[in-house]
C-alpha cells in the first residue's frame, strides 16, 4: 500500500495548482465573501446527527409529488411550483415568476435566471438540461460551445433563432456544471411544462438523455430514443416531440453527428406539414 507524502511547507502545492484543481473538480466560482467552516458550524452539525423527520401528512386528493427521495422541504417546493406554474397565464409572467421563486436552492448559486431565447411564436422548441458558465453569465440558453453547435443544427433545417425557440430543463446553473438533483430537477419540472404549453409549439425536440427522460417520461437512454417520436401532452394538446444527442455529446463524440443529421432531416419533415 503506498503512503502518502506529509505536506510540509517545502512540498505545499502553490496557489496556482490549488487553483487548477479547484477548477477541475468544478469549483469556479465564490459563493460568499468569506470562508465558512462547515465543520466547526455546530448548529449544522447537530442538525445532521439529528434522526430524519418523518415525511408530513399530505393533503387529501394531492398528487403524490415525486419519484424522488423528496424530504417535506422539497416537497413544499415542488407543489408550490406546481400551483405557481399551473395558473401563469404568459411567457412573460412565467419568466417573472420565476424570477421571484426561492423554492429551487440553484438560484442562490447561479448569476441570473436563464429563460428562454429565440422567438415564442416559433413551430419548433428545443429543450436542453441546464445552462452551463457562459449561460449563466449572459442570462441566454446555448450561448457557449454546444450552443455554437446548436445554432448550426437549427440552420442545417433552415431556421434560426428567429424562428426557434430555446429553453432549458433547469433554468438556473448548478454549480461547477454538477448533474442536477432529482429534486432540483422535479421542482424546476412544472416551470418547463408550462413554458412548453405557452409555446405551443408544433414540434418539441428533447436534446440529450435527461431532458428527454424527464419530459419524455422515458427511463430508455437517448441512444434508443433518439430519433423516435413521441407524444407530448401538455393536458391541452398532443404535441409531437423527438429525442435527439446533445450538441455538448456531439462535441466530445463527432461520430454520431451522422445520427443527429438523420434526426434533424426527421424534424424538417415534420415541420413541413401545415402548422396544427
Ligand atoms: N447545455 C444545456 O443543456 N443548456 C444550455 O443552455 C447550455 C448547455
């Protein structure tokens, strides 16, 4: 078994390397302007030797809230997205809800709110997971290297971001570009469904596995359900929806732009029927 090396100030690793792999393990932005330590916070302590609460009682006729290990926290969030989301009557109400939503911790840690982008009376929504570093900084879904990717997927059928229109699972970063939670994901789930059904629009394409399980409500990976076309009800209407792979998946795994290209002449077929 190898030992490892005592850290003496002789073998201490500089700030710069520090640095780096801080970066590497995600961590790439400040939360706070000072440094908590979590270890010695003994109310934070006490709090998680305490035994877990028993889940509170639901209210009759409630839908149960959740696949999810959802502790009453995120329980409370999830309805409450639910019933806010259920009842906002515009985009543009959506969007200012959202932005005073303090259900979703993801919003403590991200700059801003990342909504949609392109044109909302749009036949065609792309949906991705989340936004990533530079979308969170412009406030705009796509904007980064897989967006570049995205753009040039929408042209290769003739459209742009004038004539599509984008969002996200998730509209707030996760931190460093962590997977999002299953609770995360669930309490964002509401806000996407009712900008989906805001939209209308006539074709909804999935990019990447989990935006296409979640909306899908498929447990496949995106390797059989891409291509595939689905029936997305917003409870008003049957939209048709695909699945394709991720520009970001496309970027690290070129080969498959060959499939994504079959899908994305599937889409322009489809587009190609009078608008319903
Ligand atoms: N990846 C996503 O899923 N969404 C974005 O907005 C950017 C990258």
């Amino acid at each position: 078994m190898s030992r490892q090396a005592a850290v003496t100030p002789e073998n201490a690793p500089t700030v710069q390397q520090l640095l780096a792999f801080y970066l590497e393990a995600g961590v790439d932005c400040a939360l706070a302007e000072e440094p908590i330590d979590r270890l010695s916070d003994s109310e934070l302590i006490s709090a998680a030797s305490r035994p877990a609460q028993p889940p509170t009682a639901r209210p009759a006729g409630a839908i149960p809230v959740a696949r999810t290990e959802a502790g009453p926290g995120t329980e409370a969030a999830i309805l409450s997205a639910r019933e806010a989301a259920r009842t906002t009557p515009t985009l543009d109400a959506l969007r200012a809800l959202l932005e005073n939503f303090d259900g979703c911790a993801l919003k403590a840690t991200a700059t801003r709110l990342v909504f949609a982008d392109g044109n909302p009376q749009a036949r065609i929504m792309f949906v991705g997971e989340a936004p990533g570093r530079e979308e969170d900084l412009e406030g705009l879904p796509f904007v980064g290297r897989s967006g570049k990717l995205l753009d040039r997927m929408i042209a290769a059928i003739g459209l742009d971001r004038t004539s599509a229109y984008i969002a996200n699972v998730i509209p707030w970063r996760p931190p460093g570009n962590r997977t999002p939670t299953p609770q995360e994901t669930q309490i964002c789930l509401p806000f996407i469904q009712r900008q989906i059904e805001l939209v209308n629009p006539d074709v909804l394409v999935t990019l990447g596995n989990p935006s296409t399980q979640i909306l899908l409500e498929t447990r496949e990976g995106i390797m059989k359900t891409r291509g595939r076309w689905f029936d997305y009800n917003t409870g008003t209407r049957v939209i048709r929806a695909i699945a394709t792979f991720h520009p970001a998946y496309l970027l690290r795994s070129p080969g498959y732009k060959r499939m994504a290209w079959q899908d994305l002449r599937a889409i322009a077929k489809a587009l190609e029927q009078p608008a319903s």
